[in-house]
C-alpha cells in the first residue's frame, strides 16, 4: 500500500485542526441553547393552563381566529408572554412593603407543609446569603483546596465562631466547574481566606464555563487580616 502524500498529511492535519475548532466553537452555542430551551420550556409549560383558557375566551369572541389560536407555537408564546407578565408583577409587588407582608403571609402557609417547609426555607436561605455579604468577611474568596498551595474560588455563605479555640469560621461553598449546583462545604479559619474583588456574577461565570471567562489579571495574594 503507498505511503500518504505530503498533500494527504497536510489535508488530514488540517481537516482535524478545522473540525475540532468547529466543535470548540460551537460548544458553548449548544450549552446557551440547552439552558435556555429548560427555561423557556419551563416557562411556558407554567403558562399553558391560562393560554388554554385565554384562546377559548378568544375565539368566543372571534371564531375566525380559531386555527391560529390552536398552533401550538402561538399558544406557547401566549404561554411564556403569561408567565414572565406573573414573574415581572410578583417582583414589583414583593418589592414594596404591602406585598412583602401579602408575600410573608404566603411563606407562612408553605412553612406549615410538612417538607415543602424545609426545601423552600433551604432554597430561601440560599438565596439570602447570595443577595448579602457575610459579618467580617468577603463573599467570593480563595481557598487552599484540594490540597495546600491550589487555590479554588469559594463562596462564604456564613461565618461562626468555633467554640473550642474562640476562632473565627467560615463556612464556604466550593462549586465543581461547569455544574456549579454540585460542590463542596469547607469549613476554613476567617483568617486563611483570601480575599477576592470578584462579584458572585463574576465568579460564576468563571466556574460555568470552567476558567474560560476570567479576568486577564487575579490576585491571589496573601490571607484576610
């Protein structure tokens, strides 16, 4: 059998450079569109019991937009259109002091049900803790992790004081990169953490798309005094 050519070499090397360039650019494309299509999935389907409703008080009314009402795809913008109107009128409500006490009285139900109380009190805390910064501490640091000398980004959810040595503690949470729903709680000494000028928004994009997206220039300087 002859030996490829230095023509065929050349085509084959640049033939794999070309398509694994094509699958790294493409990459993030799909995982945007995968999230993306969860959400908008999960919106509409909240929304489709109103579209229903809305499409048969139409076509009451108007008989003649009968088919149109019946595509599923006008049915699953009516859906969606609902469903972030909901979303947009619960912010602004819970935003003022009326609808912080309507929405407390709500939070009050649901911390009556038996399980549903402990997942909405967790999730509730979670985003608490997100939305406010920790006494003495900041809330994106560095840790040393897994081992002494590499440093992780980290997430102080709270800090406590250690009852046997009077220490200042922090509990922080570790994502894994890409799926930053999954990690690790480490409880570090407050005086270990290295500060970060990172917001959380910056942090988690850097963990999603696993140090793609990062600052040209980290400090990874010296433990909080």
């Amino acid at each position: 059998m002859d030996e490829p050519t230095i023509r065929d070499r050349l085509f084959q090397a640049n033939f794999q450079k070309n398509l694994i360039a094509g699958i790294l650019t493409i990459i993030p494309l799909v995982v945007v569109w995968l999230v993306f299509d969860f959400l908008l999935q999960t919106l509409s389907d909240w929304g489709r019991p109103f579209a229903a409703v809305l499409a048969q008080a139409i076509e009451q009314q108007h008989p003649a937009m009968t088919r149109v009402l019946e595509d599923g795809r006008v049915q699953w913008v009516i859906a969606l259109l609902f469903t972030l109107l909901v979303l947009y009128v619960i912010g602004a409500v819970t935003s003022r002091v009326i609808g912080q006490t309507l929405w407390g009285y709500v939070e009050a139900i649901i911390n009556r049900i038996p399980l549903a109380n402990t997942v909405y009190s967790a999730a509730r805390k979670l985003v608490d803790v997100l939305r406010t910064k920790p006494d003495n501490s900041q809330r994106v640091v560095l840790i040393d992790f897994p081992h002494e000398g590499a440093k992780t980004l980290g997430f102080v959810m709270r800090t406590f004081t250690d009852a046997s040595t009077k220490e200042m503690m922090a509990a922080v949470y570790v994502p894994t990169a890409v799926n930053p729903t999954t990690g690790y709680l480490q409880l570090v000494p407050v005086a270990k953490l290295v500060p970060s000028d990172m917001t959380s928004e910056q942090a988690m994009a850097m963990i999603i798309s696993a140090g793609a997206v990062m600052p040209e220039r980290m400090s990874l300087g010296g433990p909080q005094n």
